[in-house]
C-alpha cells in the first residue's frame, strides 16, 4: 500500500443538514401482519449519503452517537451523524470492510489489504490483533460481530485477494474458507466452521443462535465442471462453551445472494440481497421486503431504541425508521 493510514481531524464530506427522501420509491411489501406492526407499507428510505463507491460494514458507534460504515475501494471509514454531517473517521484505510463494536466500544474491524482483523486504538489507529491462522496468513477477513461474552468472530473468505479493487492478487496460503472465534482474553483463535465463500454473520438476541451467510455464487466460481451457486444463510447453535452445532439452512433469497445482515430483537432477520432487504422471522418465514435503488450489500439497526435500520447500498446510505 502506498500511504499510510491518515488519522487527522474528520474531514467534513456533507454539511449538517435533513437527509431527501428516496425519489421514485415503489413502497414497502408487508407479507405479513406482524412486519407492518413495526415497518409501515408507507415509510420511504432517507437518503443520508449519496457518494460512495461501494458501502459496507454499517455499524452503529453507539458510545460516539454514530453511524460508521466503509467505502472499501476509496479506502476510508466514514461516519454519520444525527445531524447529517458526514465526515471522514480514517482515512487511507487498508481496504476496511467489516466493521463491530467490541465490548470496551473499540472498533473492531476487518482488512482486506493487510489480511487481517484491527483494532482502533485510543488514538483511533487500525492495528492488528489477527493475522495468522497455524501460522498461515488469513485470506481477507470480510464481515465481523462481538458475542455476548466479549469474543470476536469474524469471516475470512477469499474475495479481498481475488478482486484487486478491494485489496491485493495474492494466493491464498489457507486452503479453507472459515468462520473464526477470536478470544481478546487470551488471544485463542478458534476455527468454528467451513463454507465456500462465508460473508456475513450475526448473532440472536440471546446469543444462542449465529447466522451467517455463503455467496459462492458471486464469484460465479467453477469447480469440477460444475458452478458454485450457494446463495444462503445458514444456522447454527451456540453452545456453552462457544462450539457450533445443528447446522441447518435458514433461507436462500430469490434475488443475487445474502451479504450482510443484521438480527433485531425480536430475533428476525434483515438481510440484503441482488434487489433489497428481505425480512425473515426466526422460524424461516419471510415477513416483507424492501426495495433498493442499487444492490445492498449490509444493514445495521442503530439510533434511539434502535429503531432505524441503516442501510449500504453501493453509493447510497440509507435509513428506514421502524415504529416505537
């Protein structure tokens, strides 16, 4: 990489100010009862940015009353605040794209370029805390979320060393593509499962179910003749003691593939895919869907009572607010 990471004062990209409604929004489809008890058919997204190359990793920063999210080809973390203003937390990134909130409210983040998972110190500078895993580079950690307990799981599949506009053409020294448990106790990493391409991940409100999602397809991989098509997010118990178990489909989307995702408390998932956000009850059941002008490709729940759902969607960020 040729520049380092830049930690000067925010650099103001959008003044304070109301955010626009989407133009041209074609309404919310409630499927079911219980969605339009908390999402009205008639809300409209906000618009609250509208310049980026390729958003992801909403999380909300709630210790600094915020929402970040990457801008992973432009290489800068950005932040949105309740008044509008939009400014740059770091820029020079080394291709950020996952991003959480630990238990100390430190961000959490995950690096295409340097391989690895960082943490922002008091000064707010990225630095490593994963690397290796038996002593072999990661690929390129993608999306990642803090458990109850305070460990860091994070997903490492291969998409930031296939695709030079998101970090850097390199072999793969692993010959797996995982979902990790990162202990800050102790340093222990732990190898919890395998998949094709794992992207996404979140826990249940109670911490005992971990959701994460394989998007093969995106690469449009052939292997043996045959294409990799996964598009879907599976389930797993969390046990006592952090190991998996019971793994089991959760839902396949009609449309592209599942990247991000959040889970609300009520334990429903919300998740992106080629044409919106598809909302899913615990059980499977699809509750309802939201439209995207572009193709999302993470949400977060954050603001008062959480109750607005964010939104990256290629340049845009966007909000929806659900009801008290």
């Amino acid at each position: 990489m040729s520049k380092t990471t830049d930690l000067s004062p925010g650099r103001l990209l959008r003044e304070p100010g109301s955010p626009l409604k989407l133009d041209g929004f074609t309404g919310i489809e409630v499927h079911d009862p219980r969605l339009g008890e908390v999402l009205s058919p008639d809300e409209v997204p906000s618009v609250l940015y509208q310049f980026t190359l390729h958003g992801e990793g909403t999380v909300w920063d709630a210790s600094r009353g915020r929402l970040v999210w990457s801008d992973v080809p432009n290489r800068r973390l950005l932040a949105w605040y309740p008044d509008g203003h939009v400014e740059v937390a770091i820029d020079n990134t080394q291709f950020m794209n996952g991003n959480a909130v630990d238990a100390e409210q430190r961000l959490v983040h995950c690096e295409h370029g340097r391989r690895c998972i960082s943490r922002s110190n008091a000064d707010g500078a990225p630095e490593p805390i994963v690397t290796h895993y038996q002593g072999k580079r990661l690929n390129s950690p993608n999306d990642v979320t803090v458990a109850r307990d305070g460990t860091i799981w994070f997903t490492d599949p291969t998409f930031g060393i296939l695709m030079p506009n998101q970090g850097s053409l390199v072999d793969p020294e692993l010959d797996h593509r995982s979902v990790y448990r990162f202990d800050p106790r102790d340093g222990a990493l732990r190898r919890m499962a395998d998949f094709e391409q794992p992207n996404g991940l979140f826990f249940s409100p109670d911490g005992r179910t971990l959701y994460v999602s394989d998007t093969a397809r995106s690469l449009g991989e052939i292997i043996g003749g045959h294409q990799r098509d996964t598009h879907e997010i599976q389930a797993f118990a969390v046990d006592a003691d952090g190991s998996l178990s019971d793994r089991r489909l959760f839902c396949r989307t009609d449309h592209g593939y599942p990247d991000g995702f959040a889970v609300d408390e009520r334990g429903w998932v919300w998740t992106t895919a080629g044409d919106g956000i598809h909302v899913y009850a615990s059980d499977g059941v699809r509750l309802g869907f939201i439209p995207m002008p572009a193709t999302p490709s993470n949400c977060c729940f954050g603001g008062p009572k959480r109750r607005r759902l964010f939104i990256a969607a290629q340049s845009y960020l966007l909000a929806v607010d659900l009801s008290d």
